[in-house]
C-alpha cells in the first residue's frame, strides 16, 4: 500500500481511517485542519502520532505546546490529556489500541465509531 495514495482518498478532516491492523492495534491516517479536536484523554490506552506531512500543535495539560513537524513520532501516555490543531492541512499515522475511542470519553461533532473509521 502507499500512504499518499491512501491519504489522496481521505475527503473529510478529524475524520481518521484504518489502514491496517497489527496484532490488538489499529493503524490509521488521518487529515486535520483547523483547532476542533477536544481535550480528551484515554484512560487505559497510549497513542502513538506520526507526522506524515506538514505541521501540527500538540497541547498536553499542564505543559508547553509543542510543534511536530513532518517525521516527528510522539507517543501520548494513557490518562494524559491533550488535544491537537494545525493551521494548514497535516497528514498523521496514529497507532492506537483496537479498544482506543477517537475522542476518549468526550463526544462531539468529530468523534467517529471504529465502524465510521473502517469505511
């Protein structure tokens, strides 16, 4: 498979696919732009980021923002809470747990089903 090819499919930003599976973990992609994903943690699940393509603000609670650029790896502890924005279009590779809810316990107008992310 190709990433970009796969990533040219993607019409909808906050809106992650799986691309895979590796044992008990997803392996997603997903486009962001804009500042609309909520802070939210996952209580029993790490999750890794993977900058694809362009830039992309990670907000950890309680720390400085930090800036992740394409080829940054970054892996988000189980109960932290963050969030993520970008002002121009970023492209991620997220690994997650099966059992990982896209927005932790908090739902809103992008939180998607794991069936939502296999279509």
């Amino acid at each position: 498979m190709n990433i970009f090819k796969k990533l040219d499919q993607i019409q909808d930003y906050f809106s992650p696919k799986i691309i895979g599976e590796v044992n008990d973990v997803f392996v997603k992609i997903v486009k962001i732009k804009g500042d609309i994903v909520p802070w939210h943690n996952h209580q029993n699940e790490e999750e890794l980021f993977y900058i694809i393509k362009g830039k992309l603000l990670f907000q950890i609670e309680n720390e400085e923002p930090f800036i992740m650029k394409k080829g940054d790896l970054f892996i988000v502890k189980r109960g932290v809470n963050h969030r993520v924005s970008s002002k121009k279009e970023c492209s991620i590779m997220l690994v997650e747990n099966k059992t990982t809810k896209h927005t932790g316990s908090v739902t809103n107008a992008i939180s998607k089903s794991i069936l939502q992310q296999l279509k």
